[in-house]
C-alpha cells in the first residue's frame, strides 16, 4: 500500500482525489503553481451545476453513469450542495428544441407554465412548457475548492503554493491533475474556450439552475444566493484563454435578458474566460505512465465528473480495485 | 460526381463539423457516412493567435477535403481576412464564402457576399458562395468568377427542406453546366434526397446530423439518400401527369370519363 501520494494540479481535479486518498489513508503533498488555491483553475468559472441528466443532451451515456453520484460526493464532503432540480426552458418559438432535449434525455417531469410559476415565480408566465430535472443539484464551485483546501489541511496534507513542478521530475506515486497545462504531455488533449459572466441582480430571485434553449446560444444561469448569478458559457472549439469577445457577452447578456428582463439592470461583477481540458470524444479519463497516474479531459464536467475520476485514480493507487465497473467503462 | 474548381468528389454529400457532442462522434459520422468533404469555421474559433490549431488539427486528421468557411462573418472585411487566413491554415484556395445579412435568419448579404467573391477570385481563391435561390445573384456570382453556386434550401439550421423548389428548378435548367450545391436548411434524408432529384450536384449541411440522436447513423443515412437522389436524376425520372396512367393494359373495358 504506497504511504505518499503527489499530486499536480491544485483544481477541482487535485483536491477531489486528495479527498479520496485522505479517505484510504494516504498522505498527500499538493503542488500548486498560483500562489492562491483556484486562482488560475478552469474550475473558478465553473457553473457547478450537478447536472448529469440534463448533460446528456450533448454527453455521452457515460456522463450521467459517472456523474449521477456526484451529489451525494460533495454533500458528503461540503456543506454546499443545493438539489432543489434544474428547469429547462425555451421560449415559443424554440419550442422544438426542448422536445429534442426531452428526446435526448431522460429522469424529468414535463412541466407547464403553472408549475414553472410554482418552482420559480419569478419566472411566472414567461414559459409556456419546461422540463424538471427533480433529481439533480448545484453548488457554488468556489466556495467548494476552498471547503476541500481547508478539510484538506485540517487532515494535514501539505500544500506547496507557488510551486510549478513538473510531474515526471517527482519520485513515487504521482497524479498529474493539472487540466490544459498538461496538453504537452497528453496528446490528444485540447482546449474548449468557455466564456461566463457574473451578474448581481438583487430583483431576481431563483432557486435552480435553469437553461434556456435556443438552436445557437443555449444558456445557463445558476443562481449563487445573495442576488449573485453565474450566466454561461460559451463553448467555442479554441484554446485561447485570455480573450473574452463582445459576441460572446452580448449573447450571454441577450440571452439573459429574454429570460429575465430584469437582468437587463443587473450589475456586471465578474467576465471570466478559460479553457477546458477535454479529449477527441469529450469523456475524462484516468491513465497510467510508469509512477504517474494522470486525471484528465473534464471538459465542461469538472464537478460533475471528478468524484468518480478520483475514486479510481485512487484505487489505482490503492490497487484495490473497488470501482472496476466505473474504470473499465473507459476506452483509454 | 461533382467536380468543384477540376477537383472530383466522390460522396455528393458535404458535411458541416460544428455541434457535434464530441470531435470524436464527428469522425465516426464522417467516416462511417464515408463523406469526402467536411467544411469548418474560423472565424470565432481562431482568437488572436489562432487558438483554434488543436480542433483545426482534429479535422485535417480526417483525411478528407477541407471545405474552410466564412460562417459568422458579417462583412466583406471580416469575410476576406478569414478567408486568407484559412488558406494560411488549411493550405487549400477554396473557400466557403457565407457572409451573413441578418442575425435571426442567418440569411446571406448577396450584395456583400458578390463584392467579396470578386475580390477572393482575382486573389486566386476558389470560391463556394452560400447563397439564396436568386438567379440574379447567381448570374453575378458567376460574373466575378465563382464555379459553383450554393443556394439555400431553407434558412441556417432550420431543417425544413428545400422551401423554393421551382426557383431551385429554375436555376437547374438556367444553369445546367454549373456545378449546384443545396446548402443549408436540410433537415430529412428526404430533402436531400428530392434535391439531388432536381439534378442538383451535391448537398451541404450540418445540423440535421450534428444534432441527431445517433449522428454517425444520420450521416450514412443521408450518404444513402444522395445516391438514391443521384441515381434517380442520372435514371431520367418520369413527369407527373394529372390521369392516372395504368401500367397494365385496359383494353376490352368500358371506359368511364
């Protein structure tokens, strides 16, 4: 049973599969590059929404098999889950896409214009039919990385900040959760350009994520408390990180609009751009190469999906392999 | 099959990249459909420092004719920069040339987009102009040099079918030794099937296979449906006509008007 665990990577990705380790007894060292815990991690413009049947409208069967148990992980290990359901909506002439979102789907209730009032009345007579996805849930990623980093240090895994170590240069066991900064190593990883916005918008209030559909600019809009939301997110096929554009803000503000009028007086508190990692089919992976175990491709699925990646880079460490089912539904 | 600027294609369907759950299930639906052509966009892809390198590469590695596109551009400007850049790129002259009038019907600027054929032509570009059903704009497209013209069957992305058939059969017969390529709006096998009947040379679309429940299994079904189209113009099909004409004989019976 290896004793000492090294991990790269302090993102959603590192800090799970410390938890998961913690749990079977390892000690672990965090080499962080930014000085500060989710300062420069793809997971900082995350929407955080826990979301596996709604994804499978773009995702493979895999993302809700994966990520179905993603609630329960992060309840067990924060105070911050929030499953109050997600709603999914379209105006009226973008009907049609909800009836291919319905088909594409599965775990949700058809719902009317009554019954969207009644989940969420601001959004009162602005929706004629929607989708309830009863069983899913939220949580505000920020708030989570720095509930993991604290637990995390309470436990005594020692976090080396400001430290860009590369991960072939560490002896013993080492697992390489440092997302895109890995591309050189990973060869068929690449970056997914997201763009998101943060808006306070006090005249709102909503309790669940919701998606509105539209055959260009689908959007999400996840409610983070204190009249604070998370608007999102582009998907542009690019690894440009450092460029939020006009378009990208005027569809997701236009988008937000027609949901809400209000949000058309909603003050602008954050434009965050950032590119996720993600493989040929879109699918994480956990991989072996000589004594570093590598997690990942998370693409657009960083809390959804790291649980269940760190539950088998773990036991691969652990070499006891629990979650055979899980790990063999991956084609490396 | 359709020859665009010399070049032989051999599957008249032309496959659009964009939308699809995974560049991993577009390669399966390319390959399975065994498409020859795919067209990929830029222009927001691209950034500054042309960020986009690792999708791009994703499609070079298909190992079939990159068709590169202007998809999102509203200008002439924007149209010719992207343009050049995409020959940078992908190292191919032609061109899809899309250059957008309208946000809500993504319907084509046919004056802009006549402008910046002209310009991309005398710069050695071959140019796939993505056009309405108007044969005056054909014409022009024609006088500035482009040899192969995409009408639209129905607006970006609605999957009605071909909307305007006798304005489509009427640039067929005006047009009978210009390669014609349905673009856009195609949403059923069936539309690509009644558009390669008209005698149309190729069919291009994106969506009705990008957001299927099984792409790979849309695309084939919709290489399927090309040929069947192909193979029934090449037959010489039958006119309509307005009495029923018995295939077996009537003689010897009362004859009723």
């Amino acid at each position: 049973m290896t004793e000492h665990v090294s991990i790269v990577g302090a993102g959603v990705a590192g800090l799970t599969t410390a938890t998961e380790l913690v749990a079977r007894g390892v000690s672990v060292t965090i080499y962080e590059k930014s000085e500060i815990i989710g300062a420069h991690a793809c997971s900082r413009y995350a929407g955080g929404m826990l979301a596996p049947w709604c994804e499978r409208e773009s995702a493979e069967e895999e993302v809700v098999t994966l990520g179905k148990g993603a609630a329960d992980w992060w309840s067990e290990h924060t105070d911050l889950v929030v499953r109050n359901g997600s709603l999914v909506v379209a105006q009226g002439r973008d009907r049609n896409e909800l009836k291919r979102f319905a088909g594409r789907t599965s775990n949700f209730k058809d719902i009317n214009s009554e019954q969207i009032a009644e989940l969420e009345p601001d959004l009162a007579g602005r929706f004629q039919l929607g989708l309830h996805f009863e069983e899913e849930a939220h949580l505000d990623p920020r708030k989570a990385i720095a509930e993991l980093t604290s637990s995390l240090k309470e436990k005594g895994v020692t976090f080396e900040l400001g430290s860009s170590v590369n991960p072939k240069l560490l002896s013993g066991d080492v697992i390489d959760t440092r997302g895109f900064a890995a591309q050189s190593d990973l060869e068929t990883l690449r970056g997914v350009k997201g763009e998101m916005l943060l808006l306070h918008c006090p005249d709102v209030v909503l309790h669940r994520p919701i998606r509105m559909l539209h055959p260009r600019i689908p959007l999400y809009i996840v409610p983070r408390g204190d009249g604070l939301f998370m608007v999102g997110a582009t998907m542009i096929e690019s690894a440009e990180r450092g460029r939020i554009t006009a378009r990208s803000m005027l569809e997701l503000l236009g988008s937000a609009y027609a949901l809400h009028p209000a949000f058309g007086e909603a003050e602008i508190i954050e434009m965050g751009v950032d590119v996720r990692p993600a493989y040929p089919d879109n699918l994480p992976r956990v991989t072996r190469n000589g004594n570093i175990i590598s997690i990942n491709g998370l693409y657009r699925h960083g809390f959804l999906l790291s649980p269940a990646m760190a539950q088998q880079a773990a036991d691969m460490i652990a070499k006891t392999n629990t979650y055979g089912e899980v790990q063999h539904a991956h084609h490396a | 099959m359709p020859t665009f600027y010399g070049t032989e294609v051999q599957n008249p369907l032309l496959l659009g990249t964009a939308q699809y759950p995974s560049p991993a299930i577009l390669a399966d639906a390319v390959h399975q459909a065994e498409v020859d052509v795919v067209t990929v966009s830029l222009r927001r892809e691209s950034g500054n420092d042309r960020a986009g390198q690792d999708f791009w590469k994703l499609i070079q590695d298909l190992n079939v004719k990159v068709l590169p596109n202007t998809a999102g551009c509203h200008s002439v400007k924007e149209a010719v920069t992207t343009a050049h850049m995409a020959r940078e790129i992908f190292g191919t002259p032609w061109i899809k040339l899309e250059v957008i009038g309208e946000e809500d019907t993504l319907q084509p600027n046919v004056f802009e987009l006549v402008e910046a054929a002209h310009i991309l032509t005398e710069d050695g570009f071959q140019v796939f102009p993505y056009t309405t059903e108007d044969l005056i704009v054909a014409g022009k497209l024609l006088d500035a040099g482009c040899e192969v013209i995409m009408p639209w069957g129905a607006p970006i992305g609605s999957g009605r079918g071909l909307e305007n058939i006798t304005a489509l059969k009427t640039m067929r017969a005006h047009l009978p030794d210009v390669p014609l390529v349905v673009d856009a709006g195609i949403g059923l096998p069936s539309h690509a099937a009644q558009a390669m009947e008209l005698g149309f040379d190729a069919v291009l679309l994106n969506t009705a296979v990008a957001k299927a429940g099984d792409p790979a299994q849309m695309a084939k079904a919709f290489s399927s449906a090309v040929a069947s189209g192909r193979d029934a113009y090449n037959a010489g099909p039958m006119e309509p006509r307005d009495m029923a004409s018995p295939s077996t004989p009537v003689m010897g019976k009362a004859f009723l008007s």
